[in-house]
C-alpha cells in the first residue's frame, strides 16, 4: 500500500512538470478556449485569471486579443486540474511565454485571486495594469465574477416576477 502511495505522488509530481501539446481551434472568450489534443476537442480554462465576459464591457476586446495572440498556434499547456464543469484548467504557454499572465499585464484579464491566490506574479502584474490605467483598466471595469453575480441575480428575480 505504501508503496502505492509513493507511485501516486509521483505520478502527480510529474503531471505538473510538462505540458500537454495542442492546437488551438477556437477562442470562446478571453479566458477559455478549445483546442485539439490527441485528435479530441478539449475546453481549457485559463488557471488564475477571470475575463470579462462576452456581453460585458471590454469582453470583445479581451476575447479579440487572445484570438490574436493564440488563435490556430500550437500551444503547451500546463495541466492543473478538471474543473466542476468537466474544463481542463491550465496555464497556457506559446513560445515558452505564459498567456494567462501576459492576459493580466495587457489588462485584457484580472488575476483571479479566490482560485489562484499563491500566485505573486499575476498579482504584481494585475496591480502594475491597474496602475499603468492599460486595457480594461482604463475605465472603471465591473469584475467578472460580480458581473456574473448581477446577471444571476436579475435572472432570478425575473422568474419570481412571472411566478
């Protein structure tokens, strides 16, 4: 049984220590994407950053510059985990150069503390846009996740309204 143990941890070890090669298809918005690995078609989340969303100020912009950085590239990805939705999540590189931070340094994405929170450097870089007022920090920009919130929120009240 120990012996188990050790070969799982291992096992483990190693996953974090190289990335998964794939081609990138198609990009959803500026913090998920589909690509092809092993001739399937796989949703990865970006691990450690939230962009806004598609029907949120500045979503188009920040889905248009991911699509211009990645869009049909061959990217590394360093798988982190399976997210509840069945997503794989990972930092996403393309020439050795990590995406999802460079996402946050173009203030085209926050740094998604409450899933990422040991992450220094998206944390710096986040704080370094914010200060430089660069992409969706030029304006005062309503975070994803509170926007999510909002639409939750008045579609649940919508359907108490007709109930």
């Amino acid at each position: 049984m120990r012996n188990i143990k050790i070969v799982l941890i291992y096992i483990m070890l190693c996953m974090n220590l190289y990335a998964i090669k794939a081609k990138v298809i198609k990009v959803s918005d500026g913090d998920t994407i589909i690509s092809i690995i092993d001739k399937k078609k796989v949703k990865i989340r970006m691990f450690g950053i939230d962009a806004p969303e598609k029907t949120q100020d500045y979503g188009s912009d920040s889905q248009k510059y991911l699509e211009r950085a990645i869009l049909n590239k061959v990217i590394d990805v360093k798988v982190i985990e399976k997210d509840q939705y069945g997503r794989t999540v990972g930092k996403v590189f393309y020439k050795n150069e990590d995406i999802n931070l460079k996402m946050i340094e173009t203030g085209n994405a926050w740094h998604y503390r409450k899933l990422a929170p040991k992450e220094k450097t998206y944390f710096n870089a986040e704080k370094k846009a914010k200060k430089s007022k660069i992409g969706l920090w030029r304006k005062k920009a309503l975070a994803p996740w509170q926007y999510r919130y909002n639409q939750k929120n008045k579609n649940r009240n919508k359907s108490k309204k007709y109930s």
